[in-house]
C-alpha cells in the first residue's frame, strides 16, 4: 500500500515536470496519452501495475510508453518503504515529501534554472509542519530563517547574481526547519559540493564553465544529509 502511495505520488510528480515543460495546465486536464490524446481511465493509471499489464504500451494506440515512466514509479515506491521501514510514520511522511519535492525542484532547476512558487510554497508548508513537532526552540528556527536572509541579501548585494531569489527563499525555508546550526552545516556543505562539481567539469569534461551550475540539487543534497545526520 505504501509502496503503491509512492509510486503514484511520483507518476503525478512526473506527469507535473512534462506539463509544465509543455506550459499545459496540471489541475484541471485529466491525464492521457502523450501520443494518441487518448484520455486514460483509472484502469490505465495505475503505477506499475498498468505498465506490467500493458507490456509498456498505451492500451488504445500501442505506442511504447518510455521506460522513464516505470523506473521514476519504482524510485517513488521503493523511497517511499525506506521511509516507513527505518522512520515513525510522521518522520516518514515528511522525509518522503521533503525528498520527492526536492528532487522536484531539482530536476526543474537544471532543466529550467527555476523555481516554481507552488513548488515553494508546498515545501514551506511541509517544513512549518514538521516544525511544530519539533525538540529546537522557537529562537533557533526564526534565527534559521533570519540569518539566510541577511547573508545571501548581503553576498547579492557585494556580488551581483551570486545568489537567486529563488536560492534566497529556499535557504529561509531550508534554516526555519533545520534550525540556525544545521543550516550552518548544510550551506557550507551545497558550496563544497556545488564546488566540486564544477571542479569535476572543469577537468574531466573540459567544460568551459559557459553556463551556471544549477545550484538548487548542491542545497537539497547537503540539506538532506544534514537532516539525515543530524536532525532525525
Ligand atoms: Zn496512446
């Protein structure tokens, strides 16, 4: 049952990231397939299950649906079970959403160097939440959110596009939760990584450094890690 929860939440994340590629809207259209326009049923959407049934194809054209499809279903369900296995179900609710929402603005970051406000927004509200149960003092989360806000307006202000809005509301939400100390540790963390990376194209892919790095995947992966080694 989890299993088949993750599994859909990330068939609909999905679904999310190729509409928004294509400007559609997400909300109101039902679902259907990307090459006949046929409108899929229930039956047909099922995770997994429909593309085992299926063999890969869509039922009414028999185009081959990507393989993508199936493996960012299985991502969403296996993640999902980790998170119930190894934490108390409120933990694990929210590491599987602060994780899936993550991986979200993540993967629109490289593709678009974006952050959509919606994306943001359902993250705030998931990081308030898991907030309120929280063992740190009110003190250290407000100083979480303070803090990023004053250094990154500051590195902005001496040099000119170092940091987004985008990076700069996603560092508040990131230290509301994680509180003052943590968040020390996790940006200190995006920038080593995000470093590396860039030292890693630097010399093993000749890249020029034409193009900026998105930095959004450094600040989930360093944010993640913190919260993993640190905070639950
Ligand atoms: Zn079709």
């Amino acid at each position: 049952m989890i299993f088949l929860l993750g599994s859909s939440f990330y068939s609909f994340l999905f679904v999310l990231v190729l509409r928004l590629q294509r400007h559609e809207d997400f909300v109101y259209k039902r679902s259907y397939c990307f090459s006949c326009h046929h409108v899929l049923s229930f039956y047909d959407l099922i995770p997994i299950w429909s593309y085992i049934l299926f063999n890969g194809k869509c039922r009414y054209c028999h185009q081959k649906i990507p393989r993508t499809y199936f493996i960012v279903e299985a991502i969403g369900g296996t993640l999902a079970l980790l998170c119930f296995i190894y934490y108390p179900s409120y933990q694990a609710c929210f590491l599987f959403m602060f994780i899936s929402l993550g991986l979200l603005m993540s993967v629109i970051d490289i593709l678009e160097q974006h952050i959509y406000l919606f994306s943001l927004r359902a993250f705030a509200l998931i990081n308030i939440v898991y907030s309120l149960y929280d063992v740190l003092s009110l003190k250290e989360h407000l100083w979480g959110v303070l803090l990023p806000y004053l250094f990154l307006k500051a590195c902005r202000y001496l040099i000119k596009d170092s940091f987004g809005d985008g990076d700069i509301d996603l560092w508040m939400i990131l230290g509301g939760m994680l509180g003052i100390k943590c968040l020390i540790y996790a940006f200190i963390g995006s920038i080593y990584l995000a470093t590396l990376y860039a030292l890693y194209l630097r010399f093993f892919k000749k890249d020029t450094l034409t193009k900026t790095i998105p930095y959004v995947p450094f600040m989930m992966l360093s944010s993640l890690l913190t919260l993993l080694l640190l905070r639950i």
